[in-house]
C-alpha cells in the first residue's frame, strides 16, 4: 500500500525456474541471436524484438504458485484475470547504464485512481545484478496517480539528467531496481511508473511476467 510493490525473497525454488532459463538460453543459441544483427537496435528495442521471438505460453502455470496468486487476490482484489505471460530478455554489455533517457510508462490506468488497476507479477529466472538490466519502477508513484498536475510534473523530472532520488525526494518518490536472485519475485501496483533498463553487465538479464487484470 505505501511503495506499490512487494519483493519476495526466495519465493520460488531455483529447480523451479531453472528449466525456464535453459531454454531461453536453448532458444537463442537455436536462433543465432548474436549474428542477427539485433544487437545493432537500441537497447530498449532489443527487448521488443526478443519477447516476439521467444515466448512461452505455460508461464503462468509454471509460476505463479497457488501462495503466490492468494497475494496477487489479496492486493489487487479476488476478481483479477490473468493475461498472457511474457519474457524479458535484455542481451548483455548494452551500455553504460543510466537513468536518463528511460521510458517510463504504466501498462493501464484505473478509472478509480484510489483502486488497483491489477496486479503484475515479476519473476527472476536467473541472478540479475545491480544494473544487469532489472526493471525499473518510481516507488509510490502509484499514490499520485490521481493528480493530473502532479503525474506530468513527475514526468517531466523523469526526463531530467541528474540524480533521480535527490530530484523525486520532495514528492516522497524513489526509483527501486528489481535486481535479486533467482526465484525472487516482484508483485507491482500497475499504477506505478515503471521502465526497461540497460544491461550494463557481462550476462543476460532474464525475467518473466504475468499481468492480472481486474475483470
């Protein structure tokens, strides 16, 4: 209720996850990724590119635990319908890794600002590193979501070159990086701004999630 988000430790066994990261891994060694010239797109695009080539339609099933989806009910409401899972690939060495330059967004509004507009679950399927790639999200921004004026002048200093925690510390905002270990799980307040970032380290950043929406 207070940062829009809630980190879970070790919520799933890495035997669990494990077989998903392999055939990530699998499928890309089976689609040449590295002479296909996606490394020539920009960052952001590379991980567009990946989630079409590489998909997985049990990923809910996989995942998602029956503990799990009691919390997903608990904080977004019991009437909540799972959409399609999806793969977040980032390729390793994108660049220097920066705050600037982010696409900050959020999936879906909530005709109710004081309501949940759903649930979206993040997983880890390998060790992702501080600055290996691991998405960004505004923690609290989904508290601000009902304030036209206020959602565009966090914007705007969204789009600022500096220190994004000293220039949102007024507003009581910080930007969280979903880094961790695998099995780690992130449940996110769809309401939260929340961005790709650079994979500055020397391996594939791999994630999957699920989006629950309130019917």
């Amino acid at each position: 209720m207070e940062h829009g988000y809630l980190y879970l430790k070790a919520e799933l066994p890495r035997t669990q996850v494990d077989p998903i990261a392999k055939y990530i891994a699998d499928e890309l060694e089976r689609s040449n990724v590295r002479s296909s010239g996606l490394k020539d797109l920009p960052p952001f695009q590379q991980i567009g590119k990946l989630s079409t080539m590489i998909k997985r339609d049990d990923l809910e099933a996989r995942l998602i635990t029956a503990e799990m989806r009691t919390m997903i009910n608990t904080l977004g409401g019991p009437r909540l319908v799972a959409g399609p899972g999806q793969l977040l690939i980032s390729l390793p060495e994108q660049g220097t890794w920066t705050t600037n330059g982010l696409n900050w967004h959020v999936d879906i509004t909530s005709p109710d600002p004081s309501r949940s507009a759903g649930i979206q679950a993040f997983i880890l399927l390998d060790d992702v590193e501080p600055q290996g790639g691991g998405t960004l999200v505004l923690s609290g921004s989904h508290k601000r979501s009902g304030s036209k004026e206020l959602g565009q002048r966090i914007r705007s200093i969204l789009r600022e070159n500096g220190d994004l925690d000293v220039l949102l510390r007024d507003f009581g905002l910080s930007v969280v990086e979903m880094s961790g270990n695998a099995g780690d799980v992130y449940l996110m307040d769809m309401r939260l701004l929340h961005t790709p970032a650079i994979n500055a380290r020397k391996k594939l950043r791999m994630m999957a999630t699920v989006r629950y929406y309130p019917t």
